[in-house]
C-alpha cells in the first residue's frame, strides 16, 4: 500500500464506516453518436461498488464513452445514470493542464502537500506546461483528481508515458483511492494490482467479470471454448439431420414415382391395381409425415445453431512492406552536444543509425528524449516519402486532420489502409464514422498510412501508448519481420528487448554544474 496521508485517510475512515456507500448504476442506458449507424450501447445496465473496476477492449469499442458517461460528460440517448455528485474523469490526452491545477500547487493544506510530494508535482508546472514531458502531465492530472477526493474516479490510461519509478509511485498513490474508481488501460500488471472486477467490451456485448484482468480474461477464454464446442456440437447435429431428411426426401420422390400412374399403358390392369392398393395401405401417407417432422426439428436445429454466437475473430497479421536504404548510414553525428534550453544539454557519443538498425532509445521522464528525436528527425538521410514517424502524442485537432485526409484518398488506398487498421484490431466502420479518433485509433490509422510507403526507417515515440493488448501483440509481431530501421522511443522494456539490438540511454550527466539539468547519451549493444 505506500503511504496514506492522515487528512485523506480520515476522509475515506469517514465516507466507509458513517457515510452511506457511494454507487454508480446504469439503467437500461443507451447510447448513439450522430455520426453512427447502429448504437454504441444499447440497453446497457450496470453497477458498480466502491473500488477499481477494469473496462477492458480492443480501440474505439467505447472504452472512453463509458466511462465519459460514467463522470457525468455525456448523456445517455436512452435509460438513466444513478450516481453521485462528485466525479472527475482524467481523458488520455495531456494537451491542457487540468483544472485545478493551480489551486493544488498553491493549497498549503496537509493533502496539497503530501499529494505534491509523493507525486513529484513542482511549483512551476503549470507555468511550464508546454515543456512538461507527457509522464509529467499525467502525473500531474492525477495528482489533482486524488487530492478533489471525488466519490466516482474515471482514469484513462494512468500508466501511458511514465516511466518504471513514475508508475509505482501512480500505483500507490491509486491503492489509497477508496471511492468507486473506473480504470481504462493496456496495463496487464496495473489491471491485475487494482481491479476487483473488469468489464470487457465487445460491441454490442458488454461483460462483467470478477476478479483482475488475468482471472477475466481466464474466465472469458473458457466461455468463448465452451461456445465454440457447442456450435460445432450443433453444427454436427444438423448436419445429421439434412443427412436424414435428404434421404427421406429421396425415398418419398421415388415413393411418388411408383404411384404415379404416368406413363402406364391405357390397358395395363394389374399396374393401375398395384399402384390403388399402395395407396390404401397408408405406407406412403406414414413416409410423408415423417419427412414432414424431420423438416420441422430441421428447421428447429438451424435456430438453435443461429442463436449460439461466436464472436467474428479478425486476421491480426500484418505484413510491413518495408525497403532496406541503399545508403551506408541513414544518420551519423560525430561526439558534442545538444541544448536543451537555458537549462542544460545532453552530452552525445558518435552516433550512427544505419539501413537495418534497431535501436532502443530509453531514459527516465523528462531526461530530454523527444527533444532528442526532435533534434535527428531533420538531420536523416532518409527521402521524406520514405519516413514513417508516431509522435509521443497527436492531439485532437492533429487527429480529425489525419482522419480527414484517410477519408479523402482514393477507393482502392482507402480500403487498404482500411485493411491494416481492422489487422490492428480496430473496426474500421466505426473509425470512419467517429467524429474525432480515439488516441489509440488516430495511431493505429498514421500507422498505418506509413505502411502504405515503402519505409527506410520507422520512428516511434512510445507506440505502445493507447493502443490495447491485442494491437500491441500485433504491432511486435509485425515490426519483427520489418527489414527496414526502427528507433523506438518506449518504457516498456519487453516490448525493446523483443525488437531492439541497440540501446541509446538518456542518463543525468554527474558532471554538470548545479542546477543544470543535464544529461549524456551511452550506447549499449545487445545481442541479436
């Protein structure tokens, strides 16, 4: 549990033991966005307790609607939302300091402090913003929600740019929340520590699962098999019965062939007989209701086929078509140094990026990373045509750009970039109807709008951000079999360990003055 601070442990002793117990309950709500077809949600009844919930699924199937609606930002088209006053939700995009943000720098009350403090929230944050690192921001965003102390608590993906130390001190400080908290992230680990149930959407399916993520995600697995088994079990029953009632069928057109007297001689007795006596013995009129009953249970056996639903499984795949540089080095720069602003410089190694490097480029928030990148983007070898760069973020206006200009391209372009985001796990009906992106999707979409190139090197800036389990599962398999150059910029080591040969590390450098917020670049080379 990390550290409580007293005023806030008053607070929540207070709210547990004489306050009644704050719920959030959704009553058959619906929900439709202007530019959709079909609903979001439809008749959608949940509750919720005191305590983390996971809201779990792939980008763009209404993660964040959910939990907008949950903090009160949207309203439902359709049924209602018992909850109480106080909510805040904390969005995924960092473009604008929160709220109150001054207020907590300037609260000389217990909390204020004590919050500041495990948070490492500066003075000067806000009046710094625009230079703040993204874990920065987050941090600081958090640190306002918890410190308001609202009764319903609605985080975006808390983890996204922060770095290992940033993460723990976000995990305790969310440990001490004791209100009904929602929790959207791709953060296996986080998941797991936090939530006591998870709900895994699916549109139009909507589940609640006890338990972490893991144990869901367990329990969701095992259902999806037993569906599977049951359908084939189905599948088989009325292949059974087609089987039967074909042949049924064929012995009644035979059946009726021989009483039929066409094509019998106009003196021909004894067949006109036979065929009378066939006909009052019944045989015949016995066969036909049979085959009758058989069309029925045939019939019967399809609905029940029908009405047991797997869930369509999309092909997750993908192939970059990526080009190795004829060029010796894509980008070489001999040892100096590189401003940072008045506040200090990173001290840089020689540096060279060649036609099939993997590089890795770590360091802790705010150690100058991006600016980094920033600094090498201009400097590389490499045609314009053939770049294919993710910024850290894309914020909304940067986002209906990107979709606008997908909307525009041609038929045959579109539906091949269309192709590439449903293998990324996205719906890419539902992309193209949203108003603006999610972050995840507005990725996954300038992605994939690269990958109709022919990359030289492909620069990513924490790629991992936004993006769901599977997209990320996806995205390594697919950078791995890329032949071209990636720098990655990321916190998540497995994802570098499983694409990278070489690290360039962001570290403070002991030698600078004091004061000076300085840093150097080492290299460290892995093995393949």
């Amino acid at each position: 549990m990390g550290f409580v601070p007293e005023s806030i442990s008053l607070f929540n002793f207070a709210r547990e033991n004489f306050l009644p117990q704050a719920y959030l309950k959704f009553h058959g709500v619906g929900f439709t966005y202007e530019s959709a077809v079909e609903p979001l949600f439809s008749d959608l009844s949940l509750h919720f307790a005191p305590g983390w919930s996971g809201v779990v699924g792939a980008n763009g199937t209404g993660k964040t609607t959910l939990l907008k609606l949950a903090a009160g930002l949207l309203q439902p088209d359709a049924g209602r939302i018992e909850a109480p006053v106080q909510r805040i939700y904390c969005p995924q995009r960092t473009d604008e300091p929160p709220a109150n943000l001054a207020d907590l720098l300037h609260g000389t009350d217990k909390s204020a402090v004590v919050i500041r403090g495990r948070l490492g929230v500066q003075n000067d944050w806000l009046e710094r913003w625009p230079t703040l690192s993204h874990g920065e921001r987050k941090r600081a965003q958090i640190a306002v929600a918890l410190w308001l102390e609202p009764e319903i608590l609605a985080i975006d993906e808390p983890t996204n740019h922060v770095d290992a130390e940033a993460r723990e001190v976000l995990l305790h400080a969310l440990q001490s929340f004791s209100g009904i908290g929602l929790l959207v992230s791709h953060d296996r680990e986080l998941l797991d520590t936090l939530c006591r149930n998870c709900l895994f959407i699916d549109p139009p399916e909507v589940v609640v699962r006890p338990g972490n993520y893991s144990t869901g995600a367990e329990i969701a697995s095992a259902d999806e098999r037993t569906v599977h088994k049951q359908r084939e079990q189905k599948k088989q029953a009325l292949q059974k019965l087609q089987r039967e009632v074909g042949r049924r069928r064929d012995l009644a057109n035979r059946s009726g062939q021989k009483r039929s007297k066409k094509g019998l001689a106009r003196h021909d007795r004894d067949g006109r007989q036979k065929i009378d006596a066939a006909r009052v013995t019944g045989k015949d009129a016995v066969g036909g209701k049979l085959l009758r009953q058989l069309d029925g249970r045939l019939e019967q056996a399809e609905h029940e086929l029908d009405d047991v639903r797997v869930k369509k499984r999309y092909a997750m795949g993908i192939w970059l078509p990526g080009s190795v540089s004829t060029r010796n080095a894509l980008f070489q720069h001999e040892p100096g140094s590189l401003a940072l602003g008045p506040a200090g410089k990173v001290i840089l190694p020689h540096l060279t990026i060649r036609p099939t490097d993997r590089i890795a480029l770590t360091g802790a928030n705010g150690s100058g990373k991006s600016t980094l990148l920033r600094w090498l983007l201009p400097q590389l070898n490499v045609p314009a045509a053939n770049l294919t760069y993710l910024p850290q973020e894309i914020d909304a206006e940067q986002s209906r750009q990107i979709l606008a200009e997908a909307r525009a391209l041609p038929n045959e372009q579109l539906g091949h970039v269309m192709t590439l985001i449903s293998r990324l796990g996205s719906r890419p009906h539902r992309l193209l109807e949203s108003a603006e992106p999610s972050p995840g999707e507005v990725r996954k979409l300038l992605l994939a709008l690269g990958m109709t190139r022919l990359p030289h090197i492909i620069i990513m800036d924490e790629p991992t951000n936004h993006l769901d389990l599977p997209s990320i599962e996806c995205l390594e398999s697919a950078l791995a079999e890329c032949p071209c150059a990636l720098l990655l910029v990321s916190h998540d080591r497995r994802f570098l360990r499983a694409l990278t040969t070489e690290e360039w590390h962001l570290s403070r450098n002991e030698d600078a003055e004091e004061g000076e917020k300085g840093g150097k670049v080492t290299k460290v080379r892995r093995s393949e």
